[in-house]
C-alpha cells in the first residue's frame, strides 16, 4: 500500500510520466494481435482467448495480458526471445528500458533470467552430451543423470566459471567413450569442447530454442492462481521434452510467481488506467498498428 501511495505521488507530481510503462503494454498488446495468425505452439489457444476478450473490453482478460507482458515483454525480451516465440541472435539488454512499475525489481527479474538461462544451458548440453554418447551405443540415461548432477552442483555456485561448465560435459563424454572402450566418433575432443563453449556463450541454435521451449512453459502456467501449477509446469515441460531441468528451473517458476503477484497488487490500477484510457478516447486501433 505504501508503495503504491509513493507511487501515485510521483506520478501527481508529474516525477514520473511512466512512459516506457505505457509503451511496454501498447506493444504488448500489439504483439498480441499479431501473434493471432503466425502463432502455432501449444499457447495459440491462450492468444486467442486473449485477444477475443480485449476486443470485448473484459477487464479480467486485461490483468491476463499483463502477465503474459511480463513474461514476454519483459523476461523474453531480456533472454532475447520474441513474444511469437521466435529466438534472435543474443544481444545485450538495456535494463534502463525496463517499464517504471519494475524498477525495483530489476534483481528478481535478473535472477528469474539467469534461472531459465541455466535451464536451457543445462538442457542443450544434455542434448550434446546424449548425441555424443548416443553414437556409440551407450544407454544414455545414465550418463545424463551423472552429468545433470554435477551441473546441478556446480551451476548452484554463483563463481562457477564456463570452462567448468564445459569440463564436466567432456569428462562424462570420456568417462562414457572409456566404458565402451570406443572413441566418440561422432565428435571429437575439440568439436565437444567448441559446441559446449558456444551453449554457454549464448550462441548457440539449440540453447535458443530450449529458451523459447521453456518459455513457453512458463507461459502455459503464468495466467490463474498458484494451485497445482507445479504439477502443471512439470507436465509442460514433459510435453517440450524438458522434464531433465525440471529442478534447475522450478525455483525460476516460483520467483516469476512472486514477482507477477506482487507487481499486480500494487500496479494493476495503473495498468488498468493506461488501458482504459487508451480505449475511451477510442484509440484502440492505434495501439493495436504501434510498430
């Protein structure tokens, strides 16, 4: 409550104009829109509901928006991935352009980031390591569970450096080729070591697409209240071929939880305000064509 007071204060004083806030909703909702006829993931259904209900001007669709906002707006564009769920080339994020409403949030949202950054760092060199090990006609299982224990510990320790990262993925591919008393023939020593550097680098084609995948599942969880959503998640996950990281980004789903709850219960109102007031002065067709 007081935060909000503060907040109403500054924007009577004419201190804040919240407008990269108001832009962050206009594209939001543009994107929306758009997303109506190229989206064909498991979330088209959730986008349609959504853009049916803004035309009906249900308020309740309203708060919904804003929380797919948060994740794709905000989240996804931090990690780099668009709203349709399209990953780009990584690239740096200024969080100066953060909406006002999340300025002191810049902390969750960062370790929310790095929570579904590890995911998909973990769950791309899964994949490299389950190719590599694959080739020789190894049971794979195994070999991920070892190599995901030791990701779990070594990626809960903020120092970790990516030469360590990369290490571990190569010395449970040697310790595999060694059992099979075979060389890894699909890769070598050096092809493991340069495709495990660029996952941990971020330009990595596979690591993006896990982005977007986990994404999507925090999409498919992040509308409705908190029950069973952990089952839900998990589920999600499967689905996308995901269960692995299950443990490296749950504690992600939890956090984006908390942030969007408390986000929403001391800036909904001025959510609202920017909305409606866009569309009583008829201007909805114009936020809908914002570039």
């Amino acid at each position: 409550k007081i935060e909000r007071e503060n907040f109403t204060k500054k924007i009577s004083n004419k201190e804040n104009h919240l407008e990269f806030t108001k832009n962050w909703i206009y594209r939001s909702i543009d994107r929306i829109k758009k997303s109506e006829s190229n989206i064909i993931n498991e979330s088209s259904s959730t986008m349609a509901k959504l853009i049916s209900g803004l035309e009906e001007g249900r308020i309740e669709i309203y708060q919904e928006v804003i929380r797919c906002s948060i994740l794709d707006g905000l989240i996804g564009k931090i990690l780099n991935v668009d709203g349709d769920g399209v990953a780009k080339e990584f690239k740096e994020f200024d969080m100066d352009d953060i909406p006002e409403t999340f300025e002191f949030d810049r902390s969750r949202i960062l370790d929310i980031v790095t929570n579904i950054r590890l995911g998909a760092w973990c769950a791309s060199l899964v994949a490299l390591a389950k190719q590599a090990i694959g080739a020789n006609n190894l049971n794979c299982a195994k070999y991920e569970e070892m190599l995901l224990a030791r990701l779990f510990v070594l990626l809960d320790d903020e120092g970790v450096k990516r030469e360590d990262i990369v290490n571990q993925v190569l010395e449970v591919c040697m310790i595999a080729s060694a059992k099979s008393k075979l060389p890894l023939q699909a890769f070598s020593y050096e092809s493991l070591t340069s495709q495990a550097n660029a996952v941990v680098s971020n330009h990595c084609p596979v690591y993006r697409l896990y982005l977007r995948r986990i994404l999507d599942a925090f999409r498919e969880t992040a509308l409705g209240t908190d029950n069973g959503q952990q089952m839900l998640f998990r589920k999600a996950l499967s689905r996308k071929g995901l269960s692995c990281i299950y443990n490296f980004v749950e504690d992600g789903r939890i956090l984006f939880g908390q942030l969007r709850q408390h986000n929403e219960d001391i800036f909904m109102p001025f959510y609202l305000d920017i909305i409606m007031h866009e569309i009583n002065k008829h201007a909805y067709n114009i936020i809908m064509s914002i570039d």
